[in-house]
C-alpha cells in the first residue's frame, strides 16, 4: 500500500530527476565551518538575472551529518532584489521521516539533499539577485549542518 510518505518520496524523486536535465543558470555550494553554524553567520549566494520572461526552479542544497540531532531544520531566507526591496521568509524544512529514516540520499555518515524552495517563479527585475541563509534553530552553534547551497533553474 503506498503511504502519503512513499508517493511524496516518489514525487520527490521524479521531480530531481527532472531538474538534473534542466537547464542550471546556478548551482553553488558552501560548506559549513566546524564545529557547526553559528547564529550570526550567513550563507549568501549572488545570481545575476538577464530574462523576466522566463520561469524558474529555486532548489535549497542541504548535507548533514546524520548525528544532526534534529529532523527539521528552520531557516531565515533574506531576497534582495536589484531594485532594493528585500523580503524574509522563515522556512522549516524537514530532513527526517518521524521514526527518524533520513530523506534524501545517504553515502555512510553523510546525507543529502536537494529541496524545492520556490518552482515556477518568474524575477520581475533583471540584475543581480542575492540570498541569504541563515539558521533559525534557537541554538547559538548548530552541530551536524555540513554545507547549504543554492539551485536556480529553468522551469
């Protein structure tokens, strides 16, 4: 029988097959410093936007350690756009099933992923686009996030 779990893992598998054959304008990768991420410290990834007609798929990159003690990850996502407005958004992203098996693939000690953030979006200005992570987990240091990257694609 499938479970809401199982055809959300197929759907999900389906959907990063398709994004491996699209057309990448960004793909960016930075690795967390040991011995995790600190509070204060963010993650920014600057992408350079010439066509407004087309749509776009906007992928969070995730690698944890699976020691990570959590199953969710809670982030603060700052957009800057050219025309100088900003917007935040805080976004949980959920990394482990509840009886605690990792999504996403695992080789050994290390697990990834690879996140639908925003799909089918179309940027209203041409010009330089930054995003900036940063955690929201309510510790000062967070233990077991390897690296966080970003994904922008051709819809």
């Amino acid at each position: 029988m499938l479970t809401y779990t199982k055809i959300s893992a197929i759907g999900f598998s389906f959907l990063l097959l398709l994004s491996c054959s699209r057309n990448r304008i960004f793909d960016e990768v930075q690795k967390i410093p040991n011995p995790g991420w600190e509070k204060t410290d963010s993650k920014s990834f600057t992408i350079s936007i010439n066509d407004t007609t087309n749509s776009y798929d906007i992928f969070l990159h995730l690698r944890n350690k699976t020691t990570y003690e959590k199953s969710n990850l809670w982030l603060f996502v700052k957009t800057s756009a050219p025309n100088g407005d900003q917007i935040t958004d805080t976004l949980e992203f959920f990394l482990a099933e509840p009886d605690g098996r990792w999504l996403g693939s695992g080789l050994g000690s290390i697990n990834s992923m690879l996140i639908p953030y925003k799909l089918n979006i179309r940027f209203p200005y041409r010009g330089i686009y930054i995003f900036e992570f940063k955690q929201a987990m309510r510790v000062d240091v967070l233990e077991g996030i390897i690296d966080i990257g970003l994904r922008v694609q051709e819809h």
